[in-house]
C-alpha cells in the first residue's frame, strides 16, 4: 500500500534540510497562527465599548466572549481530519478567507447576535488554522532537528499570543473604536492568502477513506458540553447543571471513541496510539496546558485586584514573563539535538514548571516581581513540554495523519487548560471562601471583585479591612492552589520519565520511512516502537 507522503516538491526526501522557502513561508504561518491565538484575549478592554455600543444583556455578554473558545475546540478534531482528506494549504485557505470574513463581520456588527454569529464564524476558521500550520509544518520540516525548531517557535507563537492579544486591545480601543480589534487581523490573513499558494507545499492523505460525517456531531457532543462544564464551574461552584454538562459530554466521549473503534474510516484512527510516544504526548500535553492554564486563573486577577493594577497596567507587567518563553523552546530542542534524552528534557521541563508554581505559593499580598518570576519559570518550564511533545507526536505519526495527530494534541490542550482552570480554580475558590471573614455580604463571601465592590461601599475602617482580608484569603488561596498545581507537575516529571525512557523518534524524521501504512492509519509502522532520537536512559 502507498505510503502517505507529502506532495512538496521543496521537501524532498524525509531527512532533506528545509531553505529559506521554507522558513519563509513557516514566517507567513505564524502570522494568523499569533491572531488566532490572541483572539482568545483579544475582548479584555473592547468589551465595555461593545457593551455600551450594543448593550448586550448578561447572557449575550458571556456568549461574546465564549463562543469563539467553544467553536474552536469542538470543531478541531473535524478539521484536522478534514485537512487531511482535502489538503492541508487548501483548507488554510479557506479558513483564513473565513477569518478575515467574520472578522469584517465582527467589527461592523450593529447587534450582539450578529457579533455572537460572527464570533463563532472566527471559531470556525480558527479551527481550521491550528491543525492545518502544524500539519503543514510537518510537511515542511522533515529533518527532525529543523523540525523541532519549527515546533518551537509555533509552541512560543501561541504562548505569546495570548498575552499579546489583551494588551493590543486595549492600545486600539484606546485610541480607536471596538471593531479595530477585529480589522487589525485582516493584514495577516490577506498575506497568508496572497503568498499561500506560492509558499505552502499542498500535503494530504492520498488513501484517506471515506469522510466519517457521524463521528463530526458525536465529537462536537463530546467535547462542547465537557469544557462548558469545567469553564462555569471556578466561576459558578458545582452546581447541578454544570455537572451534568460534563457527564453528559463523558457519555458522548464514549459513544465518539466506539464510534472512532468500530468505523472503516474514522475520523481520528484509533491507530495513532498505537505508535509509541502519540499517547503518552498527549497525555502529557494535556497536563501542561492544566498547569499553565490554572496558574493563569490566579496571576492576572492577582495583578489586578491584589496589587490594584488598572487592566491595562496589568496587560503589560504580565508580557514580562513572556521573555522567557521566547528561549525554553530553542533551548530544549538543541538539548535533545545534543543528545541529552528527550525523556530527561521533559521531565526537566516539568520540574521548572513546578518550581514556578513554587514562587507562586511563597507570594504575599505586595510581591509583583515574585509573581511575575514564577509565571515566567512556570510557562518556561511548560513551553519546554508542550514543544517537545508536539514534537515527538508529530514525528512518530505518517505525514498522511498529521492533521488528525494536530488536532488531537490540540484539543487535549483545550480540556487541560479548562480542566485546570477548573480544579485549581476550585482549590483557591474554596481556601478564599475558608478564609474570608464570617458576617460579609454574600458577594464578599464568593469572590475578590465581589469583596472589593462592597468595600468601596463600606466607610472608613471597615471599608480597609475588608479589602485587606479579601486580598489576605485570595492570595492565600493562590498559594494552595499554586502548591497542588507542583504537586501534580512534579508527578507529572516521573510520568514523563517513565512513559518516555524508551521511545524515541527516528532520525529520518517520522514513520513513513519504513513499514507499511494503510493512509488512515489502520496500520502503523514497526518504526514506532524501534528507533529513536538517542540510546534510553539507565
């Protein structure tokens, strides 16, 4: 049977060192790549101009901010397996064209159902860009070292992005109305449009099947209801629908992994965990993005409410941390490169993680350059993972299966930083509320802005007092939550040390070097299990 191979005529033989096209046209990626990504946090200052301009009520409000989020992980899975079967340029394309589309929308929306619509639009074809660039790097690298570069600056691209998309937009709303924040994304994906087709070598799964279209519903069912829970339930406590909400995506997950067992072409080849080291990245993968998601949680509402930091001011101080992600990436890649074990590495990696999450419990109520050194410890150390275990799932998977293996590595993500948000969330939840002195109103009682609101309302003495106990129980709950996410991190290393010691990646670059492959995975190479990157550890 044929190999799944790329159609890049620049690529060449697996092993063939990338030229500058490539790493132009790996330039041109990261643009949309860096938009997609800040438009998770792209709303943080737009949202009161959109509210006094369209006056959404509450309900519309949440939807403005989390459709886009809810579209993007339930569709990932779909348009990785998509990209794989009609092209992974193609449907770059295409969702690019999508994304400066609604973008348009967005910013000239004279309603919030229009916004809602438009937003979720922006889902689709983020949806569509994430899977794709990967796949797409994939292709482009398949010397494993300039693989792992690639995947080092993508890892530190969407990192970046995050951070970046609340400070600039609240630079453009500051200076412009709401709507720039969507129009600043056309550049990008007018470049990706204009220089795509001649840049981007066209890959795909020659032999991929038929199209499984009941597996697209039972994913999206599978996933929406999940990371609706787990996103209401820091904010909202364990209440009856929420939980219901996640057992309910649990039964569709089950019903979508049979669905995924039992069909002749399935959407996400059950194969794939076949080859060794798919599962254990993303796994592991999985539990990075915990770690940094639920640390995020504390860190910004601490810039803000604990330091009293305006938003703007909090925006910027938390790019700091970002410098050191800028590094993590290359770092690790020349360390495996180097010949120290990439099991080492990302057990390292995990424990740097925890070491952040240390800073983060010894901060006191006025400790920014404390706060700020373990957030940036923290994302070094999980950047570290979250590259390498791209890294390692991309290379012991066919190219023809690339976009799948993305899109799952990606959607685990999106479960792990809910998930995260959720548990350690709850973990600081309960210690505030622990804390926070007895007799206070009941918003007081629930969260910090709620204290802050009705110490403002308080006179003199009491006013003060409240806010410094409110300020005292959130911190304290920061700290615990900080130490159960260490915990967990380290765990996390003996994990990886264990899971990883003897896989490795061969050096030609993937698995489509030697064995057999059906084009949908049904049957993956004996390469998996046989080669690798470097001798195990003792």
């Amino acid at each position: 049977m044929t190999n799944p191979t790329s159609t890049n005529p620049a690529s060449g033989a697996p092993g063939a060192l990338a030229g500058r096209r490539e790493w132009t046209a790996l330039g041109v990626l990261m643009l949309p790549l860096l938009l997609v990504s800040m438009d998770v946090s792209v709303l943080y200052f737009a949202i009161p101009s959109i509210s006094a301009d369209l006056e959404p009520s509450g309900t519309q409000q949440l939807w403005i901010f989390d459709i886009y989020a809810f579209v993007l992980a339930g569709l990932l899975m779909t348009m990785g397996s998509l990209g794989d079967r009609v092209g992974r340029r193609k449907l770059l394309l295409c969702g690019a064209a999508a994304f400066g589309t609604a973008s348009v929308l967005a910013a000239y929306a004279n309603s919030a159902e229009t916004l809602i619509a438009a937003r979720a639009l922006l889902g689709v074809g983020g949806a569509t860009l994430m899977p794709s660039t990967m796949a797409i790097i994939r292709t482009m690298f398949t010397d494993p070292g300039q693989r792992a570069k690639a995947i080092g600056l993508w890892s530190g691209v969407m990192t970046g992005g995050v951070a970046l998309g609340s400070v600039m937009s609240g630079v453009l709303v500051q200076y412009f109305w709401w709507g720039s924040v969507f129009l600043v994304n056309l550049p990008a994906m007018a470049l990706l449009l204009v220089l795509g087709p001649f840049l981007l070598p066209e890959s795909r799964n020659p032999e991929p099947g038929r199209f499984d279209l009941p597996s697209v519903p039972l994913s999206m069912a599978a996933v929406l209801p999940v990371i609706y829970g787990i996103k209401e339930i820091p904010s909202e406590g364990w209440k009856t629908e929420y939980v219901v909400s996640v057992l309910v995506g649990l039964v569709f997950a089950a019903l979508f992994v049979h669905r995924q067992r039992t069909a002749k072409s399935p959407l996400i080849s059950p194969a794939l965990f076949r080859g060794r080291g798919f599962a254990p990245a993303v796994v592991l993968n999985l539990i990075s993005s915990f770690g940094m998601m639920g640390s995020a949680y504390f860190t910004t509402q601490y810039l803000q409410s604990v330091l009293g930091k305006s938003s703007m001011s909090a925006a910027l101080w938390a790019l700091l941390p970002t410098v050191l992600v800028g590094v993590a990436a290359p770092v690790s890649a020349q360390l495996v490169q180097k010949g120290v074990h990439r099991a080492h590495v990302v057990s390292g990696g995990f424990v740097l993680a925890a070491c952040g999450d240390g800073l983060l419990a010894l901060a006191g109520t006025d400790s920014l350059w404390l706060v700020l050194a373990g957030a940036g410890v923290l994302a070094s150390g999980i950047v570290t993972v979250m590259s390498q275990m791209m890294d390692l799932a991309l290379g012991t998977v066919p190219v023809g299966n690339a976009g799948a293996a993305s899109s799952l590595l990606e959607t685990g993500a999106e479960f792990g930083g809910a998930l995260g948000m959720a548990v350690l969330g709850s973990i600081g939840t309960a210690v505030y509320r622990h804390d926070i002195p007895a007799g206070v109103p009941a918003a007081a009682h629930e969260t910090l802005g709620g204290a802050l609101a009705v110490a403002a309302r308080l006179p003199g003495h009491a006013g003060t007092a409240l806010t410094d106990a409110a300020r005292e129980a959130f911190t304290h709950g920061m700290q615990a939550a900080a130490a159960g996410g260490a915990v967990l991190l380290l765990g996390a290393a003996v994990l990886a040390t264990a899971s990883l010691r003897k896989v490795t990646v061969p050096e030609s670059g993937g698995l489509l070097d030697s064995g057999t492959d059906t084009g949908t995975g049904e049957s993956l190479p004996a390469a998996a299990t046989a080669h690798g990157d470097g001798p195990a550890p003792a």
